[in-house]
C-alpha cells in the first residue's frame, strides 16, 4: 500500500486513483477544507490512500492513513455490531421490548412506543420519536445535558409519526441504544466497543474518548470555514464515550482503521461465514479472530427511507443505510442534499450496485463510508470542516466509487462541488431576508423586567436564564440587545437577544463569520433563532416557547416542522423575599471551589467526591439551619458586590434561597439541578472543581423535612 495518492494494483487494473489527484483538491479547496483523507478496499485488499492539507493547521500536520478523524454518525454501525455480540451472547434480543432492559424508558407522549419498542425498532429509526437534537446540544456543539439524563431525555421527546409507520433518523435515539448496552454489560458501551471489537480487529488508532487516543499527535483538529477562506479552530470534540448521544457518534478513526472495519463487517456477513475460523485482515501475520457477529441481520433492509426512485432501493438496516445504484437518496442525511436542488447521480448507465454505507458530521468534521458486499469493496473519505460550508467527503466518495468500478457516464465532481460552495454562501443572505420578511414591523414589548427570570423544562433537564444587559459604559450608541439568555449555567451557552415583534426575541447573529465564532452554525434556522414568551391571561409572563426541532432534520422527514410543536419552558416563580434568610458563613469566603467545599460543605458531613469533572454533593435539609441566621457584614457586603454586578439576580435567587457565586453569569444553578432525593437535596454544580470562576452553590433557607 501507498500513500497520498498512489495505488497497489496492477498496470492493468481499469481504475486509475492517481488521475483523480487533481479534481480531489479541487473538490476540497471549493470548500475551503483543511484536510482529507481517503482509502479505497477492493477484493479485501487496501488498493488506495491519498491524503493531503493540513490535519492539524497550527502544527502544519499532513494527514495519512493514520491520522485520527472523529466519524461521528459512522459510530452507528459500531454500536449496532456491539448489539449483534450481546444478541449472540444471550444478553439482549432484537424483538425483547427495551423497558424490559430499560425500565426507565417510559415515552411520556405515547406510551405505548415505550411498552412495545423493541431494540430493532431503535436501530432502523422506527420509533416516530422526534429527532430534537437541540434539547441535546447548544452553541459550539456542547451538550446542555449529561450522559446520566439520555435515557430521560429521550423519554420525553415529542411524536412525529405513528410507531412503526416510517423511518425517522435520530441521534438520540441510538444515545438509548448505548445506555442500554452500558446497562446489560456493567460497562459503558465505548469500553464494550474498545474491548470487544476494536482490540480483536487491531484497531489500535481508533477509540470513543479523547483521553484514549493514541499519544503520537497524529490527530485532526476541527475547522470553521470562514467567508474569507481564512480557518477557525474549533474545541476538541464533546462528542464522546459517557456523553449524550455517545453511541450515535463518538468513535473516533482512521482511514486505515476504519478499511479494516469495512473487511471485518463484509467478512462477517457474507454467506458461510464461520466465526471458529481466524480471519485475515492485512496479511497472514496479522491474522485475526473476527469477534462480529449477527452482521447478515444487521446489515439487511428493515425500513425504507423513501419510496422514491421506484424499482431501486433506498432502505435503512440497522445502523447502515443501503442504495442501489443509481440513487438520488445517497448522503440524504449530509449537508449537501440540502445544496442541491438535483443531486448528483453516479452509475445511472450501469447495472444497479449495492452499496451500504453511512455518513457522519459533527463539530468540524464530516466522514463517508460506503461498502460493497458483493466485491469485498470500501471507500472511506475524512475530512476536518464543519457541515455548514458543505460535506467535500461524500463527493469525493461517489467520485472515488465511479473510478472503482467505472461507472457511466462520469459525473463531475469539481462542479458540483463549486455549485454546493456557492450555494451554501447564498444561505446567510437567504436566512436574513426571511428573517426580516417575516417580522411584524412596528410592534412593542412589554418592559424589560417582564421577560427577566428562570424558565425551565424538566422533561428535558433544560433551564433558561434570561437576565438584562448593563449597557457598554464605552457606547456612544443605545444597543438593540437589551437581554441576554444562559442554558443550564453552562459559560458558553449564552446569547443576548434584541426585540423582534410582540413578545417574541431573537438572537440573530450579525454574520455567517459571527455564527460560526459563536458556535451557532448548527442554529441558522429561523425558528431556532427565536424565543418567544408566552402570557398567562393576567398578561404576566408565565413561560416562552423555543422551536427547537424547526425544520432540522437528517433525511427526509415530511411535515416535521408543523408537527413537532415548539418546546415550552415554565417560569420558576421567585421565592417572597420575606422567606429568603441570609446565612452566615462564619466568615468562610470562598476563595477557590476546593477550600469552600472542604471547609464548609464537608464539615456538615456531606458526602463529597473528589476528584471529579462534576462534584456531586448530597446536603442534608438541617445543613442551613446550623448557621446562625444573621449574617456576618463580611458576607453581607460580598453578597451586595456581587448583587451589584449582576443586576440584582444573585442574592435573589428564584429557585430556592440564597445564591452565593463568584462569576454568576457563567454558573447559574437551574432548578432541574437541585432534585429531591428522600430527605435530602441532590446538589450538581457544574463546574470542575478547581475553577474557582466557575463556582456556584446554591445554600438553602430552612425546609422542614
């Protein structure tokens, strides 16, 4: 094997990779891409790898065939093959209900998708449960949620269709399917993936966690492409092994890796397989023992994605798609099916082909893997920009697909890709005209004060904070965003909003540049970019309404944006300020989160884990009432400072009492947060513990047991 751009074969092979070169970089520099890497399999032999650009642009990093990519939804397949080892075992079966391993999988708007669901009907998108990814993940792809709350979460989604009745692509729903291999096995499902597949197969370049991957720095860093061309460098990946939605995405590969998964799926499911015998993947030294198992089943049809393009199929299995080539429908889940209004058609003069495949896009990176049983045939592409600007995998894909088995005619690719790249730089200025021909012109608010407070939705773990704005002292102009908003106390999932009609607001970046600076390039959708409050009849707000599914979808999904209903968020009502007590601290300020909690929380005899990402404190109802109820001047006077700078929100707290911080703004504690265990009160401050910035504590007035 080769690399960057030359092929094993034979002079006399008919596919020429290394033809290809040119139009490959013309694709990614269309979309301004930092990086990609590619490999091609055929008859189970690695004949092709190619990379070039920059997969880590500070370091000056080229990519290879070892360079780590996240693959984000290709992690499906993975976690449908971890299902097929458990069924295999004995440990789960496809057609057993899921409450039946999941007790806490009750769906609170049908139930009966909850009592009869089976783990088929997860993994071929078949439940009906709106795909709602943003009561997952915020600004700058972070999720709002923790691991622990998945299975609540997506308990509670809204219906979109009828159990059963079509396929619907959703993230969350395969975030259950790895909490429920995480329950049968005592282990999380990123671990059982580690060690059941990936070690068997030599998979030593791939992993589900960031601290797990190798410590060579041969690792892609993610992109934002700006207007200018010019990169933004995105944080590493929150997408991984114990966070929401982990088993719809958190592997993270190579091309070499994943051309070995490729061999291994295609082995497991062909006719005959016999997994008593050792397989080979590379070469007879490196024989191994394939550890898959189920794939047949796995990999076979079990919903249609459309009914178009009649007389070919366009199915999904489990955790796999399948196309019969020609298809319209490839990549229909990727940023570029929205890019063209007629989507490129590979094989249209050929006998039909079956490729079953998948693609993958999350916080700056975009995969396409397609695999051809029938030849014992992959073709992997990875690329490190985010989907906003365009997916340059899956054309590179089809481009290397068409050269592999000469399909007719030839589809251009470099056009295609200049027509995706202008089209996506039409869309800021198509989001800004809707924008403003959508709003009723000349309408006012109520005052300002009306909209400030928490507003909550404990279905979903998802608090808002809406507080005003202190205007710039160095302004010379009144600022149109008077408010600013906070989701569950997290430091950057904030927006300031400016009015846009009636009670209705909005945080409309000031350009492509600023959404992707932001974070909110997976939000320029008009409904997302809008919070709208809602009145009670004695015209005081009592909550807003947040259309947090709008019209986002991966794949065809027909009317979902009339069916799903925005979410509501209830006003926590404040506490009477007649039964907020001021506490004494004895003096203890604290200086850093370690030294408060020490001194103070674990002298109450609370029970106190460390070191830990989230400290999780458990304070008994009596905790507040073993300080005297007058306050020091001490405290009181760094209570008002802190009071000063946030407008009045700190020291009177609308959820429970007393809210003692040393960045508010950053740390809000919501009300989901705070929940009743018996006789005590379940305490999660997000925050590490060695941040002092960050701290929040949230001290309870007296509550009788």
């Amino acid at each position: 094997m080769t690399v960057r751009g030359h092929t094993t074969e034979s002079p006399e092979t008919q596919y020429q990779f290394d033809n290809l070169l040119p139009s490959i970089e013309k694709v990614r520099k269309a979309f301004g891409t930092p990086s990609l890497a590619c490999g091609v399999l055929h008859h189970d032999k690695v004949v092709f790898t190619h990379g070039i650009g920059y997969a880590d642009v500070e370091k000056a990093l080229v990519p290879d065939a070892d360079t780590v990519y996240p693959v984000a939804s290709c992690t499906k397949s993975f976690t449908t093959a971890c299902c097929g080892i458990l069924v295999e075992e004995g440990k789960l079966a496809w057609t057993e209900p899921v409450q039946s391993y999941l007790p806490s999988f009750h769906t609170s708007k049908d139930p009966e998708i909850g009592k009869r669901a089976t783990l088929l009907d997860l993994c071929s998108h078949g439940t009906g449960l709106a795909p709602v990814d943003h009561l997952v993940c915020g600004f700058h792809d972070e999720f709002w949620i923790t691991g622990d709350q998945q299975v609540q979460t997506t308990s509670n989604l809204p219906v979109c269709y009828d159990f059963r009745s079509r396929w619907l692509y959703n993230n969350s729903i395969f975030g259950l399917v790895g909490e429920l291999i995480a329950k049968v096995t005592g282990q999380s499902s990123g671990t059982f993936l580690e060690e059941r597949i990936f070690k068997p197969l030599g998979m030593a370049r791939s992993s589900t966690k960031a601290d797990n991957q190798p410590s060579d720095g041969n690792i892609a860093r993610g992109y934002s492409v700006l207007d200018d061309g010019s990169l933004l460098p995105l944080s590493p990946s929150a997408l991984e092994d114990g966070n929401p939605q982990g088993g719809a995405g958190y592997v993270r590969s190579s091309v070499r890796d994943m051309l070995t998964w490729a061999s291994a799926v295609m082995e497991a499911e062909a006719e005959g397989f016999d997994p008593s015998h050792a397989s080979e993947n590379g070469s007879k030294e490196n024989s191994v023992r394939n550890p898959l198992r189920q794939m047949q089943l796995i990999r076979c049809a079990h919903r249609p994605i459309t009914l178009q393009d009649a007389g070919y199929e366009n199915t999904y299995g489990l955790g796999w798609f399948r196309h019969m080539l020609p298809s319209s429908w490839l990549g229909s889940i990727g940023p570029n099916f929205a890019l063209f209004p007629d989507p490129p058609v590979i094989n249209q003069a050929g006998p039909p082909r079956l490729t079953i495949a998948h693609w993958g896009e999350f916080d700056g990176f975009l995969t396409a893997l397609y695999t051809f049983p029938t030849t014992r045939s992959a073709v992997v592409v990875m690329v490190n920009s985010a989907p906003g600007r365009g997916d340059p995998a899956d054309l590179v894909a089809q481009m290397l697909t068409q050269e592999l088995f000469d399909m007719q005619p030839r589809v251009d690719f470099e056009e295609y890709a200049k027509k995706a790249a202008n089209t996506s730089k039409q869309l800021w200025a198509a989001l800004v005209e809707e924008w403003v021909s959508k709003r009723v012109q000349n309408t006012d608010h109520g005052q300002i004060d009306d909209y400030v407070g928490s507003f909550t939705n404990t279905e979903y773990n998802l608090t808002i904070n809406v507080y005003k704005l202190t205007p710039e002292p160095t302004s010379t102009r009144k600022s149109l965003e008077v408010l600013g908003f906070n989701v569950n106390s997290m430091s950057r999932q904030s927006a300031k909003l400016r009015h846009y009609h009636y009670d209705t607001w909005t945080f409309l970046p000031d350009s492509r540049d600023d959404a992707s600076r932001k974070g909110m390039e997976g939000f320029l959708s008009l409904p997302l970019l809008l919070l709208s409050f809602v009145r009670d009849k004695t015209g005081i707000v009592c909550g807003l309404d947040w259309d947090l599914q709008a019209e986002t979808c991966e794949g065809p999904a027909p009317g979902i944006s009339s069916i799903v209903a925005p979410i509501r968020f209830h006003r926590v009502k404040a506490a009477h300020p007649d039964s907020i007590e001021s506490i004494d601290l004895r003096s203890i300020i604290p200086n850093s989160p370690s030294e408060f909690l020490h001194k103070t929380l674990k002298r109450q005899s609370c029970r106190f884990k460390t070191p830990v990402s989230h400290s999780e404190i458990l304070i008994n109802p009596r905790f507040s009432t073993s300080f005297p109820q007058r306050a020091s001047n001490k405290v009181t006077r760094w209570i008002q400072e802190v009071d000063a700078q946030t407008n009045g929100k700190a020291a009177r707290s609308p959820i429970w009492g007393l809210e003692l911080a040393s960045q508010p703004k950053d740390a809000y504690l919501s009300p989901n947060q705070i929940k009743h265990h018996g006789p005590s009160f379940h305490i999660r401050v997000r925050t590490s513990i060695s941040a002092a910035s960050a701290l929040m504590i949230s001290l309870l007035p007296h509550i009788d047991a």
